[in-house]
C-alpha cells in the first residue's frame, strides 16, 4: 500500500516522463503496484488487514509511557512490555512507534536557538517555498475585517518570489493562490514545501491531506512539510513574508482597492524584489537573472477545478463587484447579500443567492480594469425599474396653495351626509323616548317645548 506521499511521488515522477519500470526501481515497489496507482485502481491509504493487529493491546501503554518520557529507549519500553505479556520482535516495536507517530518531541528541548543549522542546499528548479503572512488593519473599504492575510511563494534556489492577498486562509484561497504565483514565477518547481497547513496535511502527523493531493498530482509535484517548529527548514519564504511586511504593507495607502493593492505588490515584487543583488560563483547577480536558470516545469493548462467563493452586497444599481470589476444581477436583488463562486480555471462566475438559486452567469472580465458587465435582460428591467418609481410631476414650492381636489370634495360631501343622517336619527329618538314617558305618567297629551326652542333659536325678532 503506497501513502499520500508515495502516491504524489509516482504522479510526479511519471508527469516527468519516468517508465513504470524506473518508478518502481526509485521508490522500491512493484510495477504492478505502481500501475494499479497511476491507473486509478487503487487508492492510497485504503487498505486495511483483515486479521487483528497484536500490537492493538499494547498501544495505549506504549502511548502513555512515551508521552510520560519522550527520551525513553525503545529498548527500555520492550523490556516493559515484555513483562505484560509483548512476544514480538525489538523491531516490531520501533517500526510501530515510526508508523503510528508515538513518540511526541519534547518541546523543552527542541530550540532552535540552541542548537547547529545546517546549510540546506536548494538545486535550481528543485524547491518552492510557501507560507501564509498575516496582516494587520487591511483598508476598511476591504470589508476584511481586522487582518488580511497574503500567501506567498518562493523559489528557494533564486529567491524569486510572489504573493496574492485573500480574505482568508481557506484551501480554495491556496489553491487560487497556487496558481496564480506559479504563473507568476514561470512555473513549477519540482519540490512544493509547506508548514504543517491544515488545508495541506494533517498538522497532527504531517500527512497530506486527500483534497490536497489531487492539487499536487494536477500540477505534477511532489510535496514536503516541515517537520514541526522548523521554520528554517523554509528560510526562504519566511524573508520574504518580512520583506512584504515591512518593505511594501506598511507603506499601502487606505484609499487602494484590493486589486490596486495587488497590482501594488506585484509592481514591488518586479521593481524591488527582482532587482537584488545575490552572490554567485561568477561574482554577482539579479534574483532575475538566477530565475532565468531555474528550469522550472510548463504550468498545466488550466487551474485545479476548485470552486472559489465570495459573499457580496448588490449596489443599488443592481451590480456586484469582483476583482477590480462590476457584474449586473436582477434589479429586485439591489441591496441584497449574495455570493459569487467561481470554478477556478473556468473564465465564467455565477452570482447565487442565499437560497442557493443562481441568478446571473458572466464571462469575466480581466481583474481590476474597472470593465462593467451587464446582462441586455438585467438592463432593460433595471430601467423599468427606475421610471416605475420615479417621480415625473412638477416640484411644489414651500409656500404654495392646493385647495382640495375633486375627489377629496366628493368624499367631503359623503362624509357630512353621513354625519347629518346619524344627527337626525339621534334627535328623533330622544322625542319620542320624552313624549312617551310623559304620556305614560299622566295619561294625557305632553308637548315637548323644547322642539319649538330649537325651531326659534337663531331667528331675528324683527321682520
């Protein structure tokens, strides 16, 4: 059974025009196996015994005694086990400890301040570094919140480096983000070198993780990760995470959009990093120059399919913006939260809502160009939209005279002749309730004066 690792291995190697024969020689396996792998048959890390493990029994002692006692010898624990019953082999033991990653490093004394570094040679073309760098109090217009983050890449060999700022640290941003630095850089390299990413491996063990093996075999490269606080392993990238932090972030003015910032960083890198000056054994020479002999691999032709996503707000002119430019959606959406997802190496993004429907599908323009895409559909009832509601009368001046309307007089009338109606009604029924209770005291004729009253109020005595 071949491992992640050894699986990436023999895509690489056969992307670079090994035999199976001359795999298997390298790598110590069989033709047989190595084809099952290249073909697709088998895959790696699947198989499992059928029959029961020995060493299952031991392992949560052996675990607690090495966690007790990270320097204990191996030989030491075998005679301990032995006494609990262990009947296989020293070798056993050691091999289980390697597979199974039993032995934790002791922090206490792993420094790397306190011990010899050695001086890694890095072949033309053999190795690229890359490291994510945070950084702090991005432009507020970026909407990035309190930090921006920048993936970086480095040929160890040149020192020859790129980086693109993403809104996080996902594995499509680095994938997005591989890609586009290599183009930058030339190509690939043989070797990628990584810190324990867990979009990359496993950071518990070091492994590569499934998803990202797939990127590797697409690109055609093996993979390395560092082991666990060695960051000199990667020297290279890391001065170039402090150049980029110190030499070019500080100096980024608030007013920059993220693609004016890109294109910012990529001018540094050409201008700036380029530029300098490395010792050689001709004397010296431009990290340009060295670049130009690193050998590096054709890029493959399109990017891993990696669906990329990002939420934004429509404007109120039914646009979304997206790198450097703006797309048209339907104008009901004006306002809205949606998302914009992109299949990496396609030149189309679909805009998708939050219920997950897709509402508009453009082709892309090239980034931070400023270029408005529209749809002919999204146009026309956008402006159906706008002369709906605007208003075409005539402004009123602050001290101007509208007697009420026609309508508004017509309602007038009917509300007073409701009003009189009610009136009417309730006068005659307070007679009649008067005249009756008088008629029924006396048993005689009552006339209520009190109509006559009213009848007279009001009238001029004089003719």
């Amino acid at each position: 059974m071949l491992t992640w690792e050894d699986d990436v291995e023999v895509h690489a190697l056969h992307k670079r025009g090994w035999t199976i024969s001359a795999i298997a020689r390298h790598t110590g396996r069989d033709r047989k196996t190595v084809r099952a792998y290249l073909n697709g048959t088998r895959t790696p890390g699947m198989r499992k015994s059928s029959a029961v493990d020995p060493f299952e029994v031991f392992l949560a002692y052996v675990t607690a005694r090495l966690i007790d006692d990270p320097h204990l010898w191996a030989r030491t624990l075998c005679d301990e086990i032995e006494d609990l019953g262990y009947s296989m082999s020293y070798q056993t033991l050691t091999r289980k400890i390697r597979e199974l990653n039993l032995r934790p490093i002791c922090r206490a004394c792993s420094t790397a301040t306190e011990r010899p570094n050695a001086i890694i040679e890095h072949p033309p073309g053999e190795e690229t570094q890359w490291d994510w760098v945070d950084l702090p109090d991005p432009p507020p217009s970026w909407g990035w919140g309190s930090t921006a983050h920048l993936f970086v890449g480095t040929l160890a060999c040149s020192g020859k480096w790129r980086g693109i700022l993403a809104p996080a640290m996902t594995q499509p941003y680095v994938v997005d983000g591989l890609d586009r630095i290599c183009r930058g850089l030339g190509g690939v390299s043989r070797v990628w070198r990584f810190d324990r990413m867990a979009t990359v491996c496993h950071p518990e063990s070091g492994r590569v993780s499934a998803s990202f093996a797939g990127v590797a075999k697409h690109y055609g490269v093996s993979v390395a990760i560092c082991p666990p606080r060695r960051g000199n392993r990667k020297g290279a990238v890391e001065k170039s995470n402090h150049t980029a932090a110190q030499r070019w972030w500080r100096t980024v003015a608030d007013d920059l959009t993220v693609e004016q910032a890109q294109e910012s960083l990529d001018r540094f890198c050409r201008t700036r990093g380029d530029t300098r000056l490395r010792p050689t054994k001709d004397g010296k020479a431009s990290v340009a120059t060295i670049a130009t002999a690193e050998g590096l691999h054709p890029m493959p032709a399109t990017a891993y399919p990696l669906i990329l996503t990002s939420e934004r707000v429509v404007s109120r002119q039914a646009l979304v913006s997206y790198r450097g430019n703006r797309y048209s959606v339907p104008p009901e959406l004006a306002s809205v939260a949606v998302t914009v997802t992109q299949v990496l190496g396609t030149d189309v993004i679909d805009i998708v809502t939050a219920a997950g429907i897709t509402v508009a599908r453009h082709h892309l323009a090239a980034d931070g160009t400023g270029a408005m895409v529209r749809d002919h559909g999204h146009v026309y009832a956008l402006e159906q939209a706008a002369m709906t509601g605007a208003n075409t009368g005539r402004t009123h001046r602050r001290k101007e005279r509208i007697p009420p309307g026609p309508e508004a007089v017509t309602a007038a009338q009917a509300l007073r002749a409701a009003l009189d109606a009610a009136a009417g009604v309730t006068e005659s029924s307070h007679e009649s309730d008067c005249t009756t209770s008088a008629s029924d005291r006396s048993g005689a004729v009552v006339y209520d004066l009190s109509v006559y009253e009213r009848a007279a109020r009001g009238r001029n005595t004089l003719s």
